[in-house]
C-alpha cells in the first residue's frame, strides 16, 4: 500500500504541477535546545520539507499545499501535513471587497502523537472597505471545525473581528481590532478519561508523564474570550519602519478542560490556542532594509498569561492550589533575502519563560534557516 | 486489536486523503484553456519611480481575473501621475493610505493617454516586495511564507 501510494502520488504530483499556474518547493532546517517547551531542555533538530500548487480559475483560486517535518531526536513525533483549499474575492466597489476561502486540512502524526491526528475545516469570510483614503475597515469571519482521532479533543470554533486602521501625514499608523472567539467542545469530559504518554525516557525526559487530564468537573463544553489589540506604526525614512503593538484577551466565560497545557515548538499541541489563556502581550518590532537590500526584523514580546481552569503543579506533579501564570519575554531577530525565483531566510528566537509552575519554568534558543523556491507555468501576464 | 485495526485504516486514509486531494486538483486543472492577456510585462520598458500615494483602488484589470489593487502615484521630483498595477487584491498583504510614499520598479506602458506600471518589486516602510520576478512572472502563482498566512484570511 504504502509503495502505491509513493507511487501513485509522484504521478498525479507531477501531473499536477504541470497542469498548476506555479508549484513552489521549501525547506526549513530548525535547531532548538528546548524542543518541549520546559525545564527540561530537549535539544532536537527539524527539518521541513514542503511544497505548494495553485491555479487560478477566473475569480477562484484553488491551492493544495503538503509538508513533512521530521524531529531528529523524536522522530516519533514527526508528522505530514495536506491541505487544499480555494478562496474567492468579490469587489462590491472599487473601495471595498469581500474575501471568502474555504480550506480542507488534514494532519498525521507518527506513534507519539497519533492521538492528535486531526482532519479540519475552515470557512473565513472577510470584508475590507477604504472609508476614506486614508483609513481601512477590516471585519473577518471565521469558522473552524476539527476532529481528531482522540475525539475528546473534537471541537468547533468561531470567530469575529473587526478592525480599524488611521494613517496619518506624520508617516505615523495607528491600528485598533477587537476580536470575540468562541470555542466548543464537542464531547462532554469525564473523570476516566486519561491520556498517557507512550513513555519513551520517563518524567524527566522533557516532557511529563502525561498530556492530559480532562478536569472531573468541567461545567459547560465551551469557551469565550474577548481581546483588544492596538498597534502605533512609525515610517522613518524609506529603509526603516517601526512598530508597538498591544494585546488584552479576557475570558467571558467558561475555563480550561485540562489539567495541563502544553506548547512544543514548531508542534502543534490541541491543549494550546488562542483560547487557553487570558492575559496581555507588548511588543516592538523595527524593520531594516540593510545594503544588499536585505530585510532585518528585529523584536521584542513580553507577555503575561494566565490558564484558567488550570492549576499549578510541582515537580512530582502535585497541585499547588494557583493558577497557572507564566511571564514570557522574547527577543527574535530575522533575515530575509530575496531573489527573482528564491529567498533565503534565517532567524533566531531567545524566549525566557517564567511560571508558577516550575515544570515550566524555562529558556531556551530557537534557530531556523531556510529556502523557498518557486517555479512558475502559464504567462507572464 | 481494535488500534492495530485503528492503526492500519489511518494510514490508509491518509493515502487515500493525498490522493484526494491530487484527485481533485488535476481534475480541476484539466482541460483548462489558457487565457490571453491583455498587456506583458515588457522588461525593455522597467523603469523605477519614488513618489507619494494619492488614490487606492481594487480594478478588474484582466478578463475573468480577480480584481486588482491599483494605486495612482505622484512622482516626486516631475509631480508626473502613474497608474500603478500592484497585484491581485487578495495576494497583496499590506495595507496602502494616501499619502504614504512608495518607490516602484516596474514596466511602463501608456494606454489612453496615462502612465502606467506593472509593478515588479516596491520598497514599502522598510520592507523590498517582489510581486514579479525580473522576467515578469507574477510571484502570486506561487507560494511563500506570506502567502500561507494570506489564506488564513490574515492579510486581506
């Protein structure tokens, strides 16, 4: 089956690629020393491989993208990603459009992380109008629904936005958004439901000796949170750009169903979204073109998170009685070079991450490097 | 037993999803006439220009294309006007005003009467954006890292 598949999908891969407006191959090679996000400081190298086609058809554009990361020391966590989807935009004026896109997405992980393949759907609907010359009204849409093979986590989510941007004579923008996002659990909890990890090296491998513990009184399957962002951006010049930028997320009502939230780098992790937490993040970010017209970033993020509904631990894992509260600080750098059929990209990440629950209490340093090309079909219209 | 079985009909599904998706995109693909273009990007005619935004607006510019983000510049040294075709709408992720400045490189063409230019490469707040390679292929028949998060919806 499995040489079939090979075989099958080089075919219509090629087939396809020759029939697309575009096919566009990347790879990323990422080096961490703290691949889990803990005290425990895992070293892993991932490597990225991924690929994208698109056509146009008239005012619909279809696109299937797929990627295989690869984790050196835990390559029992590597998974493939596939995704295809089309979107459409629909001009009401020369000043305004709406944007639809609808997007299939499946994801399958190796033994470690079976539990969390997932297959999804994804409707976004968005609206941009120009009120003025000067100042843009965006609103978004969006609904995501997700199934995974561990259907506990199975849930629907929503959510809306709407922004407002001003841009000033003083080369100055200010921007403000405030989003309302929903999420529903699909399964009720139960007090028997436990996941445990495959234990590949025990507690202190860096990583605890469970995922999950779905709380025994989760009241209500939902969660609803509110945020506000601001952002003040600066032009300097026509090489440099600056921007402060802020976020307030409060929850609404419902709290974690987890005893713990987890994030992985670069792995997506279901106990962690946007709606795991309440709390506020500040960040400044200035962009460079330095000679060679290279483009620097360089940023800083501090934020301060807390977990409703889910309770501190010591490190032999019992509850401390506080919820969980981490303060994180990040600085992170990123260059991008581009060529007329590649660009070169290379970042660094620093992030120190202080909690109330020592178990996550960590550092650690992030670097990636990567190359995109793309080879294009059809014309040069 | 019953997650060996589990096991085993994931991956088939997985292939079966792959193939799916390949499925359905060359089917989609197939058979597909390619459309004439009105104007090319014609390299000859590249030509690059520093000056302040004065209008925004989303244009049909091709037959049965979507439409595209299309900003009318003022040079800064000759107060010369050029219509300025960026992109399709929905590639381009940054946010225009009036009154920001802009720097283009791109091929001029005169169509009744107007300047025009088929962007290849702005510089915008500190940042170089290629919509076009250097022969006048579009960059948006084609991903990048940008894109991706476009299809998100974060960009429009």
């Amino acid at each position: 089956m499995r040489k079939l598949s090979i075989y099958v999908f080089s075919i219509l891969f090629l087939s396809v690629s020759l029939k697309a407006d575009s096919f566009s191959f990347s790879f990323f090679q990422n080096m961490t020393d703290n691949i889990f996000q803990n005290r425990y400081s895992a070293q892993d190298k991932l490597s990225h491989l991924g690929f994208y086609i698109d056509k146009d058809f008239s005012k619909i554009s279809v696109f299937t993208e797929g990627s295989y990361s690869y984790l050196f020391e835990n390559p029992s966590l590597a998974y493939y990603l596939q995704d295809v989807g089309l979107d459409y935009l629909h001009p009401v004026s020369d000043k305004a459009a709406f944007y639809f896109s609808l997007i299939g997405q499946g994801v399958f992980y190796r033994s470690d992380y079976e539990d969390f393949n997932s297959l999804s759907l994804n409707f976004l609907a968005a609206f941009k109008t120009y009120l003025s010359q000067t100042s843009i009204l965006k609103s978004n849409y969006s609904l995501d629904y997700r199934s995974f093979r561990y259907s506990l986590f199975d849930f629907v989510s929503q959510g809306l936005s709407l922004s407002f941007d001003k841009y000033f004579q003083t080369r100055t923008t200010l921007k403000s958004e405030i989003n309302w996002g929903l999420k529903y659990f699909l399964h009720p909890y139960s007090s028997q439901e436990v996941i445990l990890v495959e234990d590949s090296g025990g507690h202190h491998s860096g990583r605890r000796s469970y995922l999950f513990v779905p709380r025994t009184q989760f009241e209500g399957q939902s969660i609803q949170v509110f945020s506000f962002n601001g952002l003040i951006a600066q032009g300097i010049g026509g090489n440099v750009g600056f921007n402060i930028s802020g976020m307030k997320q409060w929850y609404l009502s419902g709290e974690n169903p987890f005893t713990s939230v987890e994030e992985f780098y670069m792995v997506e992790n279901p106990s962690y979204d946007r709606f795991a937490w309440a709390g506020y993040q500040l960040g400044a970010q200035i962009t460079l073109l330095i000679p060679w017209n290279i483009e620097l970033k360089i940023g800083y993020t501090m934020a301060d998170k807390e977990f409703p509904g889910v309770e501190s631990m010591n490190l032999e894992e019992e509850l401390l009685g506080v919820t969980r509260e981490d303060r994180r600080r990040t600085f992170e750098t990123r260059l991008e070079k581009n060529f007329p059929r590649f660009s070169l990209f290379l970042s660094y990440a620093y992030v120190d991450n202080n909690s109330n629950d020592p178990f996550f209490d960590w550092h650690g340093n992030f670097f990636s490097a990567g190359i995109e090309w793309n080879m294009f079909f059809g014309e040069k219209k | 037993m019953e997650y060996v079985f589990w096991r085993k009909e994931m991956k088939k599904g997985l292939s079966l999803f792959i193939m799916f998706c390949f499925l359905g995109f060359w089917s989609l693909t197939f058979g597909q006439e390619p459309q004439k273009p009105l104007h090319f990007y014609n390299v000859d005619t590249e030509k690059k220009i520093k000056g302040t935004i004065q209008e925004i607006i989303m244009e049909p510019r091709y037959k049965d294309t979507s439409p595209f983000l299309i900003i009318r510049l003022e040079e800064k040294k000759t107060h010369q006007k050029f219509i300025v075709e960026i992109s399709p709408v929905r590639f381009f992720t940054h946010d225009f005003h009036k009154g920001e400045e802009l720097e283009v490189v791109g091929s001029l063409y005169s169509k009744e009467g107007s300047q025009n230019i088929i962007a290849r490469q702005i510089r915008f707040r500190g940042e170089i954006i290629i919509l076009r390679d250097k022969r006048g292929f579009p960059a948006w028949r084609g991903s990048d890292m940008k894109q991706k998060k476009r299809r998100k919806g974060k960009g429009f």
